[in-house]
C-alpha cells in the first residue's frame, strides 16, 4: 500500500528538522497524529492551543529551528492565533498545520468551517492549503522552507480529505536551509566609516539583530569608545561581558541609556527596530544595520540605512574604523549606568508593612536560579522586573512578549523551552492575571513530564493597567482579581505547590522551589502598590499619578495613596 498524503507532510516536517509538534487532536487532524505517533517527531498534549503556539515559538527562539503545531477543523486551528500573532512577530520559525473539513462542503457554512487564510494572513509569512493530493509535498516544502528563510510563521492548510489521500509521485522535492553572508556593498561601508568619522560623541543602540554578534559589538565600541544601549530583545545577547554596557533605554529602560541616546551626535542602530520615536534623537545623524530592508528608516529618519546581517557588517566595517583615544562620552554613561543599578538594588527590599516586592522576588531568584536558566516573563510586572533586575551572562536567556505584548505568554513559552531542553533549568515568571488566563497548562507540565518552575507575582490585580489607569489620572477600574491560592491549587493538581507572604521565609522557599525535581510553583504575594518607574520624570504621568491621587482622596481612598508612596519611597 502507498502512503498517505498525511505521511508526506510528517515525512517532509522531519526532513525539514521538525522535532516537536505542540496541539490537540480532533476529528479532521486524527490521520495526521497516526502518521506523527509512527515518526521521530514528538507530539506535545496541549491544554489550550494557544499555550502550544507560545511554546513552539519558545523551542524555536531558543534552538533556531522549524517547530511544528497542529490542530482540528475550525475551533482548534483557531485557537493557536494570538500564539502564532507572538511567533511571527518575533520571527520564529514556526509551521501550523491547521486541517480543514472536507474540500466539497467548503464554502457552503459548514459546521466549523474557518477561513483560515484570511485568519492567519497578519500573522504569517505563508498562508496556503493543499488542495489536491498532488501537490501536498511540494506545498509543504513551500510552507517549510519559508517559515525558515523568511523566518516567521508557514501556516498550510490541509483539508480532512486531502490528509486521507493516497499520496501521488511528486518529484522529489525538498527544504534547502543555509544561512548566507549578507553585508552592505564597499561603498556602503566607506560612507558608513567617513559618516563614524565626523561624529565626536557617538553611541551604539543594538537590538535583537546583534544577539549572534557581541564580539563584534563589543570591538566597536571599544573602537569608537561609544557607549551601547541595547533594547529588551538585546539584554541577553548585549549586557555580559561588556564594559561599554549602559543598559536599556525606553519606557522600561533606565535614565543612562535615555539619556545618552538623547545626547549623542552619531548613533549606529544595529539590528534594532525600536518603535517608539519618542527615544530617537532628533538632532544626531542616524546609521542603522538592519538585514530586513524594510525596517530601515521606518521608526526615525536615519542619515544612512545600510543592508546586512549585524555580525558581517561589523566585521567587514572595522578594519575601516580608527581607533580613539577619548573616552570622555562613554565613561559618563558606564558611570551613570552603574549608579542607576546602585539605586535599583535599593529598591529590591521588602517594602511597607514587611511586603514582599516584585524587585525583592526578582533579585532573590536573580541570585538564585542556574548560571544557564531559562527565564519566561509574563506580560505586566514580572517581564518589567525580569528585564531590569536578572543578570545575563551568556548562558542565560530571557523571553517576553516585546512586541506583540501579550498576556499569559510565559507559561506556553516555558513548556516550549523545558521541551527542548529538558536538563535545564526554566523559570516562568507569571503574573496572577497572566497565569490563571492559560491555566489549564499548568498540568502540561505533569502530563508531559515538564521539571518547569513557574513564581507567580501574585499582586491580586491587573497590576500594569492598573498603573496605566492611575498614570492618566483615572481611578483603577475592572483590575481587581479574586484569586485562589495558587500554591494549594498547585498542590491538589499534583506540583510542588507553595504560597510565601512573609519576606522573611521568601528565600528558603524560593531555594526549595528551585531544588525540586519536578514541576513545581511558587506563589507569592507581592506587594500591590509597587510602581514601574520611567527612566524620566515625564510630565503627563506625573501630572497623572497626582490626579489620581487628589481623586483617590477625594473618594476616601486616601489610605492607597499613602500606601502607594510608602511602597515606592
Ligand atoms: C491577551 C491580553 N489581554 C489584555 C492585555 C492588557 N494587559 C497588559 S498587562 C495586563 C495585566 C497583567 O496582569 P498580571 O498578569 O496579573 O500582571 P501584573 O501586571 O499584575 O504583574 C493586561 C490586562 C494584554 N496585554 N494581553
Ligand atoms: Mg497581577
């Protein structure tokens, strides 16, 4: 007997480096999971398919490699979109088989008929079915091959019937994956070197483009003794092993990168896509690397935009650059920088009334946790405190949702880097909202036989958007969370369960959470009024904060106004 279309696409997902298939089985996906069940790809028993869709695009952050999900008709290939929204957008190599009722009832509003290709088509690189047996590999090729060239999510779309076929003799088609060199021409980089030249006080901002090329980094600003900033997709990549370090600018950022950058004469962006224009220079002449060319000059104008891979560039760039001497600009921000962390550990204490902080927490796990850990931060406070607070080292890595901003990203996304590392290490840092909004993966972690240790900031609100409210003046609204105790919940699910108040008895907990063998989660109360300060004193929040509180006094709730600043002092 031939094969079935199903086995083409499993045959040709494993030719392609596929591992790991995160979903739920239902009716029209049930010949696809025998074929997988039969192959070295392992299939990943979600809960929800969105959680799959955050793990899958973990697992391929973390190894660069293709990552498979997959689910049923309809409902269950719709619910891996706000996940794959999250993949594409941090360009991971993600594929989606998403299976579809039969070909001959499209069309006609079956029971669970989706468009998938207009669903999925702001959040993928490919979107395409298959629509007859005939081309199932070659289509599936395509779909492989762009998720990892184009680097984002292939959805492929496969109707039931399709799946069911017997495969026909395609020619053998098949995915071709090779990373080339791509740097600007000569002349690109003679004028990037004569613009370098002019400049006197130059800073370095480098994003998630520069993660493969500290070295490289690190030698030009040791070149033109510039500082380097480095966005929050940067930190792991920049921060270690970097005496140029000034740490994060932007509204997380601290004040010496924003000021730096903000006082510059000449700033290299390098492999960075900012958004935020308010952060941009305006009077400093802008060179920016970037190997997408569309992302040159979107966010700011720029004096020059120059096409290639961070690393190349830098390399074929150097040998044109002069060494310097003064090093007057940089030593200003490196000091400055080191004086923001000086008064950042202040803040890592208990707060008011014996309070545990979300700094606090946050520096006892930094202290904690492995020299190699894995660290996923939810949306809200903890991916706040995760980029500020945790050490980078080289061996460490950290995962948020930086520019899709979604909730309960931190859960899937750990299951996903716990998966493919499974001897390592991994910290979900959730918050109470995130956490309980994906919660029914928590027993992933049990079913899937996950050591995953998940802290919950629990602040028993909506914590950042209850900031955001009192930063435009308002009274919080909606942001109140009536929650159980997790670390009890954790318990009867069959984790390693716990639920910490007193500061005093935090750090033993969080050392017997850490030693556990298997999944385990901390729960934590963590003070409700703590504030994410800006790296600025920006007029429109301050303005906000004292809205609020002259309102909040106003409806006699002056006491949150005294504990807030308590909390904050
Ligand atoms: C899916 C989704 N829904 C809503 C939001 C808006 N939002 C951003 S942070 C946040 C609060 C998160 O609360 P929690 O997880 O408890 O973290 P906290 O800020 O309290 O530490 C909300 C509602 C979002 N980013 N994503
Ligand atoms: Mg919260």
């Amino acid at each position: 007997m031939g094969k079935k279309v199903a086995q083409v696409i499993v045959d040709t997902l494993v030719s392609a480096g596929v591992k790991n298939c995160y979903g739920i089985v239902g009716d029209t996906l049930n010949n696809f999971a025998a074929s997988l069940s039969r192959s070295e790809i392992q299939f990943v028993h979600m809960r929800h398919e969105e959680a799959g869709a955050f793990a899958a695009q973990g697992e391929a952050l973390l190894l660069d490699r293709l990552t498979a999900v997959a689910g049923s008709c309809g409902p269950g290939s719709l619910h891996f979109i706000n996940g794959l929204y999250e993949a594409n957008r941090n360009r991971a190599p993600v594929v989606l088989i998403a299976s579809q009722i039969v070909r001959s009832e499209l069309g006609f509003d079956f029971i669970q008929e989706v468009d998938f290709k207009s669903v999925y088509k702001g959040c993928s690189v490919f979107c395409e079915m298959i629509l007859t047996p005939e081309h199932a590999r070659r289509m599936t090729v395509m779909a492989c091959q762009a998720a990892i060239s184009k680097r984002g999510v292939a959805v492929l779309i496969v109707p039931v019937d399709v799946f069911d076929s017997d495969a026909a003799d395609e020619p053998a088609f098949s995915v071709h994956v090779n990373r080339p060199v791509v740097r600007p021409s000569e002349a690109d980089l003679d004028e990037m070197a004569a613009l370098i030249a002019q400049g006197s006080n130059i800073a370095i901002y480098a994003g998630s483009g520069s993660g493969n090329a500290h070295d490289e980094v690190v030698q030009l600003a040791e070149r033109l003794k510039a500082p380097v900033a480095h966005t929050t997709r940067g930190k792991d990549s920049l921060e270690y092993d970097n005496p140029h370090n000034i740490g994060m600018t932007g509204v997380i950022g601290m004040e010496s990168a924003y000021h730096c950058i903000l006082s510059c004469d000449t700033l290299l962006l390098l492999g960075t896509d900012f958004a935020w224009r308010q952060f941009y220079p305006s009077h400093a002449r802008i060179i920016q690397v970037d190997i997408d060319p569309t992302h040159i000059g979107r966010r700011h104008p720029v004096t020059l935009g120059v096409v290639g891979s961070v690393k190349d560039t830098l390399q074929a760039l150097l040998p044109r650059l002069a060494q310097r001497e003064d090093s007057t600009f940089r030593d200003t921000y490196v000091e400055r920088h080191k004086k923001d962390l000086e008064t950042q550990s202040t803040r890592a204490t208990p707060g008011h009334h014996g309070r545990i902080s979300g700094q606090y927490l946050t520096s006892i796990i930094n202290r904690l946790a492995a020299p190699d850990a894995l660290f996923a931060g939810d949306d809200g406070t903890p991916v706040v405190w995760l980029h500020r607070m945790m050490a980078m080292n080289g061996r460490r890595r950290i995962f948020g949702s930086l520019l899709h901003g979604t909730m309960a990203n931190g859960l899937g996304t750990g299951i996903g880097l716990q998966k493919c590392q499974p001897g390592r290490q991994v910290i979900v840092m959730a918050g109470d909202g995130g956490l309980s909004m994906l919660f029914g993966d928590v027993m992933t972690t049990l079913q899937e036989n996950l050591p995953l240790k998940i802290v919950v900031y629990n602040n028993g609100k909506l914590g950042f958007v209850e900031l955001e409210q009192k930063s435009e003046g308002l009274l919080p609204q909606y942001t109140d969370l009536k929650n159980p105790d997790f670390g009890l919940v954790a318990q009867a699910m069959g984790l390693w369960g716990k639920t910490v108040t007193d500061p005093d008895s935090l750090e033993a907990a969080a050392a017997e959470w850490l030693e556990q063998p298997g999944p385990a989660l901390l729960n934590v109360a963590v003070a409700p009024m703590e504030l994410v300060m800006p790296p600025f004193t920006a007029v429109g929040p301050a303005y906000g904060m004292a809205m609020y509180s002259i309102k909040a006094i106003l409806h006699g709730k002056g006491s949150d106004v005294f504990e807030m600043i308590q909390e904050n002092l």
